[in-house]
C-alpha cells in the first residue's frame, strides 16, 4: 500500500559484530540507550508527531486488543488478520480476514464465516479493473447467547491467529489461518451454535457430526464424541456433551460432487477434526550445491480427544507447484489466489525453490566500436556530477530513491574504472546514510525512532503513512540497506556492526526480521510467510483486507538482504533474503503477473495486476490511472535483483502489449522502467526503442546512465537462463542465439572460483563482477552529450493557509456541533433527508493541498476556546473504485475578517473498494498545522473536503437527520 527480535543477525567472519550485536540487544531491550555501535536511534518522537493508533483514542497502545495468553514482545503487523489487532477504522471488532479458502468476520455474536467462489467483476478492459471474491457470511460460529462488546487477539502463530470474545457469561476461541479449511473453536458459558440467515440446507445429521450447504458449498460441524447436534430455524446448536471443543471444515465439493464422494471426504476431514491446529512454523534452508531454498510449512496439533496427530491443510499455487514428497487429493478450492490444492494426514509440508541468482548490477558486456560506451560515459557525466541526490524529497522513501538511485550509478562507474565519480556518489550516500543513522537530542529530522508500544522503527520525516499506519517499511528501508550493501563492498569499515552495521541491521529487523527470538519487533513484519508475498498495509483495515501493489519495491528488500549479508558475512540475514526473494518471485508470477494464465479469473480482462487485495486483485494503483504507472510500479526498481522478471520471458511481451494496448500506444511516462523490463524479454526491441526515444524524463529513481547500461548490456547477453545455477548467491547466466554468458560477483577479499551446474566453472577476482562468453567494456571515458534528463520532482507543496474571502457576517450561532448541508452549508441544526455530496477525483496527487474541494462554510461564531480539539466524522463513499484518498482541512477565521489563524490538515482517509459507507474523522491524525486558536468573534469555520489521490468522484453523506443516521458532522472546538 501506498498512500501514493534481539539476537544477534552477525555470523561467520563477523566475529566482532556477533559480540557487539549481544551488548546492542541489551542496550535496545532496555530502552537507557539509543547507540548502536556509531550510529543511533531516538525513542521519543519528534514534537508534533503522533504515535500510530488505532481507532479514536483508544489505540496507540496494540497491547489492549490481546489477552494474556498472547505472545510476549512486539505485536504482529502488516499481515492478513492484522485489522484484528490494529483496529483502524473499526472499533470492536476487524474488518474481513481473507484466509483462504474462507474468509472470516468477527461479530459481538462470534465469527462470520464465508467461502464466495464467484468473482465480482468491474472496470473495463483497457482500463482500470479490478476482481473480488467479497466476504458474505455464509453462518456465525459462535456460543449460544453471545454477546461480546469487542474481540481480542488470544495469540497468534507464523499464520495462524485465535480471536477471543467474552461477554462476562461466556467465552469464544476460535483458531484460524492461511490454507485452513477448519475452524476449531473453544467455547464456555453455553452450547456451541451456528447462526445462518435462513434455515440451513441440511444434508447429514449423525450423532456428532452434521453437514449442511450455504451458497451451494458443503460444510460439516464435528462435536465430540458422545455429542449430537439440534437444527431449529436458523440455528444449529450443541451441548458438546459437556466438552468445550468443536471445529467446523469447508469441503472442497462442488453441485456436481456425487454424494458418496462428498461423504467421503467428510469422513477424511473427521479422521483429524478433533487434531486443533494450535502453532505453526516456517523453517528455511539454502542449499548452494543446487541453488534451491527449502521451506517447511509446520503444523502442531493437540489431540482435544484421543491421540490423532497431522492435519487437513490447502496450498495456493506458488506452492503445490514448488511441493517436494507429498500429493494433493484431486479436489480444489477456488481462492483470490487461484486453485488451492489440499493435503489430508500431515504434519508439514516443504518446497523446493529454484534460486536463479541476482548480482549487483548487470555486468557491462558489449561490442568493441566504443561509441555505445562513450554514450553512456557521457550519461554518467551528467547524473555524477554536482549533488547526486539533489530534487529529491527529505523523507523515507524519497531518500531511499535517492540512494537508490546512486548506488545504482556507483556500480556502473566502478564497472567502467572511473574510479573518481564512483568514490563521489559513494561519498554522498555515506554522508546521508550516516546522517539518518544518527540521532541528536531536539533533531526532528532525518532520524529513526523506536516505538516500544508498537514494536517498530518509524524514520522521520515519515510519509505514506509509513508512521501513523506503519504502511511500507519493507519499500521504503529496502533502498537504504541496498545503498549500504553497495557501499559496504567498497567501504566495509562503515558496514561494521561497531560502526554503521548495527543500524542498517536494525531496519532489516523491523521490516522483517528473521530472529522470531527478538521480542524488539516481530517475526518477519511484512512478509506473508504462508501467502508468499508482503502486505504494505499495516492495518489491513479494508473491507477487501490487506494490499500491496509494488511486488518489485518488496522485491527490492529481499535483493538487498541477499547484497547486505553477503557484503558482511551475515548469512542469516542473506538466508532470509534468499528465501523471501524466491518465495515472492513465485507468487509474483502467479499473483501480479498470472503468467500461467491459471490464476486470475476467466472474466478478468487483464494480463496483470497493479495491485494484489487480500479478496481479490485490481488493475490500479493507489496514485494513477496510467496504464505504464500500474504496470510500471510492479518493475521499480530495476536493479540486479530484477533478473526475477525475466524468469518467463514470452510473458514480458504480453505484459508489454497490454500496457500499449491500454495506453493507446507506446509509454509516454516511466519509458525507461518499462523498456527495462521489456528488456528482459527481448533486449535488441528495448534498445530500439530508448534510441528512438532518448529525449524521455527518467522517472524519479532512474537515470538514463543506468537505463541505457541495463539495456544495451542485456540486448548484448540475452535472456535469463533458468536451465542453469551456480553454487553462490552472487550470479546469473544469460542466453542469446544459443551462446551462454556465465556471471558472477565475489564480494570477498580473495579470489573465488564458481561452478555452474552445466559443469562450467568461473574464477571471479576479489571484489568483481566476472563474466564468460562476452567482450567486457573497460575503461573510458566519453565527451558525448546526451539529452538533458529532468531532476526528480518532489511532492506536491504542504499546505498554505487559504486566502480567499469567507461568507460576510450571519446570525450568531448557538452550538458548536455542525452538520454537513447540502450547499454545501454547516448547519446548527440536522437536515431531514439523507443525500449525498460528489467530491471530485484528484487525479493526481493532492496529499495536503486542495484540489477542487468541497467547501462548507459557518460564519457569525462568538465563543472561547474549551481545551478540546477539532472533531469531525464523515462518511464517505467511494463505491468498488480502488486507489481512492480523501482529505479534511479545517481553518478558523477568528473575526471574520478573511485571515485564516488557524488552519489544520487532516491525514488523508484511504478508502476501500467496497461500496458502502465508511467512517473518516479526525482520529487519522494531523498532516500539518499552522497558527493557533484564540477567541472567536464574529468568527468563520471552514471545512474543506477534496480527493487527494485517485482516478474516480468520492461521494461525502449530508443531510442525514438523526432517523437517517450516520449524520456528518463537525463539532469545533468552542463554547459559544
């Protein structure tokens, strides 16, 4: 999404940083120090910036929502059940946990359940789009009488999580997860029951068991022995025979399922009904003999009767398609993810991932004319001199592009032996690394911050949401640790856990930490061990559950842990980059690209996704409707840990056409990331087309020196070889016209031989790239002078006080609680019909500055200041449209004489692609203010409303009266 646990991680040749690294974990779980080796962090905010929270008041503290028996340490976020815990927008109870095969919703009664097997199609073919399979409760699960005001986290597991609900009488456990097509429940205080909307379909009713159909999908409800079940109306109930335990299966039947089949498979899932799933564990393995990681899925049971052991569990294709030793029954489940395949009577299962190899950057092979070469010299010239990372914006992820982008300049100068610029572009990510890595008392900038509360590091200054919603660390500190892995090679003083090291270690751990000892932050935050893939979204607090679009930014991530912990010996934090990179690149394929053509539904008329929804997928971004942009933002960066794009290359060329299709021609924007990736599919067409195009803007975190590096090197070496691996992580193979070019880069002080598994072997210099096959450009330097590129654009400007004229003077006002009229108009009184307001699309990107606004005015206000704050609540609307932000400010005119002393800016409100109201209201937090409140005198409010982001009108609900409910409101912060 973008709103666009202590050990030590050192092992083998860092011998000291292991040390260092144990003293650090202390100093950190104590909170008296904030050093970490040269570098350090803050534990108090900056002034004026707000904790992440949850809803209103009550959640800058996560720790409320779980009972006792939850983990110690750091609360998960960023995961697929995460609006459980984080409580954003909802206060009790979560929005809807995709799982799959079901999907699952708490309510005050218990669990609500649904299993939707017909995708909801919308959009158009050449434009955005988008699928779900949108939660409806098929029944409740839940204990006869239940009426909990909330639900709490009882504990969670790598990919479980058990909701908790009690109403004082009675209790309700319920253990659910990824690829679980059980619930098991734990009840007290009453009998167990299920709650459906209709008198079930029942088809089975024997002793302990019964199985019923919702929506044409068969489930079975298994009691302990002994028990039997009561159907009556719409309830189905059971004593439990005295017992606290119950589970119910979703069968993987169909219409068609003869009965005799679908009974089968009901006294197979009964064989382990009563076998609770109550922990689970990934285990991972890089084997560098055969380049393949290893991962086992582990399951622990408790036998709540008899002694039974394994379990029924289902795997999304990215993993039955990498499955090593076990077989899957022949029945399927239909999921937002494609086909799940299931396996009966297991413990664990494991796959097997190819890892194909990532380098530091493309090496630089080409023909010996030099006049390619004095190209792109003259590039370099242009993007190394002066401050390479001038134009680019103060925060987190516009730094990281900086970085990023500088690091990749640096590779590409150390490769060409212009010794000189590469030491200058190294210099100035050294100094701004080194700057963010050292916090001084009072600093507000350029500073990271631990938040003991959450269990996360928030950089400062934040953006994206990156610290009220812990949206995007893995995107935004992936550029920095693949800055310092390029500088560690060339300055391994600075990476040293006794210098810097510690702190670029400390943004790997909260990312996604690899340590599930540390209690600082949690096991691998960002990563979705059993779904394959990251979630941007800290809270997953939509109504189609988590989202992530840039796959390519996660991407980023795992590439740099692989670079890092190669660069420093840290083969813990290298096996963890190995494992999520060919883990992600799997799910890639399937999920954003679908190149198999299996996954997305038959309807969808899209090629690929911008964006991956925990119900479903969209054809869109948070910030653009361009087709190059929702393409585009799933390639970014393109660096050496790209190659992954290229793994199917026959797909590039289909996701090529789609965008020109969509687009109506060729780019027009991001050229040079989509001819890069175009690149990996056919080399010579993306040089063609840069040659006859070479007076594009680079996009921000590009430059034309590294885009024409990439592409005339890979129109030289070909396509990725997947037929062939090497023994060390640093390495690539390339075909063209049958002819292979061996590739690998040793990152050690000593000279390191490489065998490939065709047989061939390459000796690789210390601290080089070194390729066969091909003429390797040296030296030169290049007097050519290419097209100016455009420096990067920052973000759009904070906001400045409105200056136009308000309303004259109106009749004193009586109440400090406002309506929102039609008008549009601020009433003291409510109106008698609810209505709706339509807010114009942004259309671009308007965080914090209004654009086409909405604009409801009160004037003739007389009254003191209370000591409370600005209160607003409103419900908005953005129907099935995704991408969608909708933004508050409001000023105060305090003698009505057109100067505006006070004005605040309210976060922007992301809304989900659900139609359906939603609830915005201050509680986002402040995005900036300016001014301060004083005695009003004749004085004016202003509430402005405009869409900061998205492609598509917002509608705002308006004069509501109080049997309409849902009133919006402003409630300003005065006695009058």
């Amino acid at each position: 999404m973008r709103l666009t646990r202590g050990r030590p991680l050192f092992t083998g040749a860092a011998a000291l940083a292991l040390v260092a690294s144990a003293v650090t974990f202390v100093a950190l779980q104590s909170a008296a120090a904030d050093t970490l080796g040269s570098g350090s962090y803050a534990t108090t905010r900056p002034a004026g910036q707000a904790p992440p929270a949850g809803c209103g008041s009550i959640g800058t503290n996560p720790r409320q929502w779980v009972t006792a028996n939850a983990p110690a340490g750091a609360v998960p976020t960023n995961d697929w059940w995460s609006s459980l815990l984080f409580k954003k927008f909802n206060c009790s109870y979560s929005e809807p946990l995709n799982a799959h095969p079901m999907a699952f919703k708490p309510a005050n009664n218990g669990l609500g359940v649904s299993y939707t097997t017909d995708a909801a199609i919308s959009g158009t073919a050449t434009g955005v789009g988008e699928y779900h399979y949108p939660y409806t409760t098929d029944f409740t699960l839940g204990v006869a009488g239940l009426n909990s005001p909330d639900t709490k986290v009882d504990g969670w597991t790598d990919w479980t999580v058990t909701p908790y609900w009690s109403d004082g009488a009675r209790t309700l456990r319920a253990t659910i997860g990824h690829g679980l097509p059980f619930v098991y429940a734990r009840t007290s205080g009453g009998s167990a029951q299920l709650t459906f909307g209709g008198p079930p379909a029942v088809w089975s009713n024997s002793g302990a068991r019964i199985g019923f159909t919702v929506r044409g999908h068969d489930f079975v409800a298994y009691a302990p022995t002994g028990a039997t079940w009561t159907v009556s109306g719409s309830t189905i109930t059971s004593t439990l025979a005295g017992k606290d335990y119950y589970s119910v299966a979703l069968l993987p039947t169909t219409t068609s399922t003869p009965a005799a089949d679908r009974t089968a498979l009901a006294n197979t899932y009964g064989t382990y009904a009563h076998n609770h799933v109550t922990g689970t564990r990934v285990s991972w393995a890089y084997n560098a003999g055969t380049s393949t990681v290893n991962a086992t899925y582990a399951f622990t049971t408790t036998a709540r009767e008899g002694s039974g052991s394994g379990t029924v569990v289902s795997l999304y294709p990215h993993q039955w398609k990498n499955l090593t030793g076990a077989t899957p029954i022949a029945q399927t489940y239909v999921s937002a993810r494609g086909p799940m395949k299931t396996l009966t009577g297991v413990s664990s299962f494991t796959t097997g991932t190819k890892y194909q190899g990532v380098l530091p950057e493309i090496p630089a092979v080409a023909d010996s004319s030099g006049a390619d070469l004095a190209t792109l010299g003259g590039y370099l010239d242009q993007a190394a001199s002066g401050d390479p990372l001038a134009g680019f914006g103060d925060d987190t992820y516009w730094t990281g592009k900086g970085v990023g982008r500088a690091a990749r300049l640096a590779e590409i100068a150390d490769q060409l032996g212009r010794t000189a610029q590469r030491d200058a572009l190294l210099s100035a990510i050294r100094t701004r690394l080194t700057n963010w890595f050292t916090a001084s008392p009072g600093e507000a900038t350029r500073l990271f911050v631990y938040d003991a509360n959450w269990g996360t590091l928030i950089g400062y200054p934040a953006s994206y949401g990156s610290d009220s919603e812990l949206n995007d660390h893995h995107f935004h500190y992936g550029y920095y640790i693949a800055a310092a892995a390029t500088l560690a090679k060339f300055d391994p003083a600075w990476a040293a856990s006794n210098a810097y090291g510690s702190m670029v270690n400390l943004l790997i751990r909260d990312a996604n930490n690899p340590d599930r000892n540390d209690t600082m932050f949690p096991f691998l935050r960002d990563f979705d061990i059993y779904a394959g893939h990251d979630w941007a979204s800290g809270h997953g607090a939509f109504g189609a559950g988590n989202n992530q679009e840039s796959s390519s930014e996660g991407m980023n991530f795992a590439n740099a842990l692989i670079q890092w912990g190669q660069a420093t010996g840290n083969t813990a934090v290298r096996d963890a980059g190995l494992y999520i990179y060919t883990t992600q690149a799997q799910a890639i394929q399937e999920y954003w690209f679908d190149s198999s053509n299996q996954n997305f539904p038959s309807t969808f008329a899209h090629n690929t996704v911008g964006m991956v929804w925990g119900d479903g997928g969209a054809y869109a971004t948070w910030f653009s409707a361009e087709p190059e942009m929702i393409q585009g933002i799933n390639m970014l960066p393109i660096t050496g840990g790209s190659l992954y794009m290229g793994y199917k290359p026959a797909y590039n060329s289909v996701n090529w056409n789609e965008m020109v299709t969509n687009n109506g021609g060729p780019p027009t924007v991001w050229q040079d990331v989509l001819w890069s990736f175009q690149a990996l599919g056919n080399g010579d067409t993306a040089l063609a087309n840069f040659r006859a195009n070479s007076g594009y803007t680079p996009e921000e975190g590009e430059s034309k020196a590294h885009t024409f590096h990439w592409l005339r090197n890979l129109a030289a070496l070909g396509q990725v070889d997947t037929s062939v691996t090497a023994n060390t992580p640093l390495y690539a193979v390339f075909t063209k016209n049958g002819a292979k070019t061996y590739v690998a880069s040793n990152l050690t002080g000593s000279p390191l031989t490489v065998t490939f598994s065709d047989g061939r072997t390459l000796t690789v210099p210390a601290g080089k790239t070194a390729t066969t096959g091909a003429f390797t450009w040296v030296g030169g330097g290049g007097t050519s002078n290419p097209p100016t590129s455009q420096p990067p654009t920052s973000n759009p400007p904070s906001s400045q006080p409105p200056s136009s004229q308000p309303p004259s003077s109106q009749p004193p006002v009586g109440s400090n609680l406002f309506y929102l009229r039609s008008g549009p108009a601020l009433n003291t009184t409510a109106g008698t019909a609810a209505g709706t307001q339509t807010v114009s699309a942004a259309n671009g990107n308007y965080d914090g500055t209004p654009h086409n606004p909405v604009t409801y005015t009160k004037c003739g206000i007389t009254g003191s200041t209370n000591g409370q704050a600005t209160a607003f609540t409103l419900y908005v609307d953005a129907g099935n449209t995704v991408g969608q932000g909708i933004q508050v400010r409001v000023s105060y005119d305090l003698t009505n004489n057109g100067s505006y002393e006070r004005v605040e800016t309210y976060r922007y409100f992301a809304t989900d692609p659900v139609p359906g109201t939603e609830t915005y209201t201050q509680a986002v937090g402040l995005a900036s203010s300016s001014g301060s409140l004083g005695a009003m005198s004749n004085g004016c409010v202003r509430m402005e409303v405009w869409n900061a982001i998205g492609n598509a009108a917002t509608t705002v609900r308006i004069d509501a009266s109080a049997a309409n409910g849902n009133q919006s409101t402003l409630r300003i912060p005065y006695t009058v």
